[in-house]
DNA sequence: AGGGCTACCTGTACGC
DNA sequence: TGCGTACAGGTAGCCC
C-alpha cells in the first residue's frame, strides 16, 4: 500500500486533523509491531500539541511540542483513521484522543513500527540517516545518478533502493520504468544519459499525478471517510500480467517477472 | 563493501 | 465447504 504518494496523501490529512490539537489521552492496544511501541509514548503524547507532520521517504515523522518527536513507517498495511467512536477494530496498536476525537493506528501484518526520539536526534537516527534524495527534490538529479554509476544492479533494484532513492516503492518502479521506456532488468550503469534525464522526468510526473490522486489504493486501504486512493485507475502496468499495453496497443504485452523476490511489470515491446 | 535472500505477519484468492 | 499454497504495496539483517 504505501509508497511516497500515500504517505504524503496521510501526511497531509494527520496535518489537516491534528495540528495544534492538545492530545488528551493515548492508549496502546497492541505493542506488537516490528518494534514493540514504546511504553512511555502515552505519558510523552498527553497534553502534547503536535507542532508538525512531515515526511521523509515512506517515514512519517511527528513533531511535538515538547521536544520530542515520533517516527512512524506503515510498512505494508499500517494505516491511521480518524473516529469519533470508540469502537475498536482487529489490528488496532494505538489510540490517541483529541478533542471529540481519536486517530488510530491500525495494521495487519505488524511491519509497520512507531518508535520515539528526542527532536533533536530523529534526523540522525538509523532509519533515516543514510536514505537518499527525496525524488521530487532537486537533489535527485542527472548529477546525482551519474555520479551513482557505480551500483552494479538493475534499474529497479536502484530505484527500489531507499538509500538511492527515498520512497520508491514496487508499483511506482513499475511504472516509472514503464513511463521511461526502460527495461526493468537493464543494468542501472549502462543506461545513457538521456535515459537518467527520462527516468527523473517519468519519477516526477508520476510521483505528482499520483499524489493528485491521493495514491494507490489496491486493497483496502483508506482514511475514514475521505476520497483518496484514487491513482489506482491510472496505473499504466502494476498488475497488467498477460494484458495489452496501452502505449503500443499489442496484445498480450505486458509481461509480469519476478526480481530479488519482487514482482515486476513491465511491456516486452515498449521498454528497451 | 555491497548485493541478494529470507524472515517478519495476516489476509485473500485460487486450485483441487 | 475446506484445505493447502502462493502472493501481497514494507524493511532489516544475515550471508556471500
């Protein structure tokens, strides 16, 4: 489910409904997650004010206004919902109650985690240290991918790489590569230049159409109420195996393969 | 050092 | 209907 679009589509809708909201209570219901939640993260959240929400890669990050802040990855089906009923779900971890209100975390396979550091630190820690650009940032340029030539992998396996690229997930590879023009299993350091400059232009526009869309949904995947997800309609490969493609038209095109235990979709004649 | 593979966990879809 | 298997958008840690 997430990728950069969908947690910059959450981002965006904690930032609507909590900001500035003084958080009343907050209760664990289930501390089983990648990492356990850490039992002090009630008595830190209540009668805290969250200053700001941001994102960096797929980690949603939430500063609080005393001093310290919370990291959050929703790992593969992580996801919060906004309530103004107390009723508990299967797979809920945490409560947080604002005014009338409670958000939610929720998540089913438990990779998703929440972890707390001082705000102070949370830039520097592990998980967020050596993560690349952000790709619709002008630091994910043609310099910058030259200067990576050395990473002796496939295209996908690049882009898929957090330490590459923040926030790249397999749908968008997918379609990024698909968009480009590129064969997924072309090797990252014989692509020429034109083909890096086609990749950033296909990273942007499909970063930011999707985002317009308020992302992928292709489960169940949503927050409360609101129209989101919608970016599904547009996806161009992901999931297409065995079907024409929309760009040459043949049938039987879009070919489904299988790298470093991922799938990969792309068109047999489109993408070279 | 830097890739590739596997584990982590639950739900769903599909074949028999 | 039920059972077994494969697969699902994530990262991290092990192994080579």
């Amino acid at each position: 489910m997430p990728e950069l679009p969908e947690v910059e589509t959450v981002k965006n809708f904690l930032n609507l409904h909590l900001l500035k909201s003084t958080i009343l209570w907050a209760k664990i219901e289930n501390k089983k997650l990648r990492y356990e939640i850490p039992p002090q993260i009630c008595k830190i959240l209540i009668n805290s004010r969250i200053t700001k929400i941001t994102r960096r890669g797929k980690y949603l990050i939430f500063l609080l206004n005393n001093k310290f802040a919370i990291l959050c990855h929703l790992g593969m089906t992580g996801c919060f919902r906004l309530s103004t009923k107390s009723k508990k779900r299967k797979h809920d971890h945490l409560f947080i109650g604002i005014k009338k209100k409670q958000i939610i975390f929720n998540d089913i396979r438990k990779f998703g985690f929440i972890k707390l550091y001082k705000a102070s630190e949370i830039f520097t820690c592990p998980h967020l240290k050596k993560i690349g650009p952000e790709p619709l940032s002008e630091n994910f340029n043609i310099s910058y991918l030259e200067k990576n030539k050395s990473k002796k992998v496939s295209v996908k396996s690049f882009l898929m790489n957090q330490n590459n690229v923040a926030g790249l997930g397999n749908i968008y590879c997918s379609e990024i590569l698909f968009d480009s023009g590129i064969h997924p299993e072309k090797n990252f350091v014989k692509l020429k230049p034109e083909e890096y400059e086609k990749i950033l232009k296909s990273t942007t526009k499909i970063l930011n159409q999707a985002i317009e869309k308020g992302g992928t949904t292709i489960k169940d995947y949503n927050i409360s109420d609101e129209k989101i997800g919608y970016f599904k309609n547009k996806l161009k490969v992901y999931d297409r195996n065995g079907m024409a493609c929309y760009r040459c038209k043949k049938n039987i095109n879009i070919k489904k393969i299988f790298q470093n235990g991922r799938s990969t979709f792309y068109c047999v004649k489109c993408q070279k």
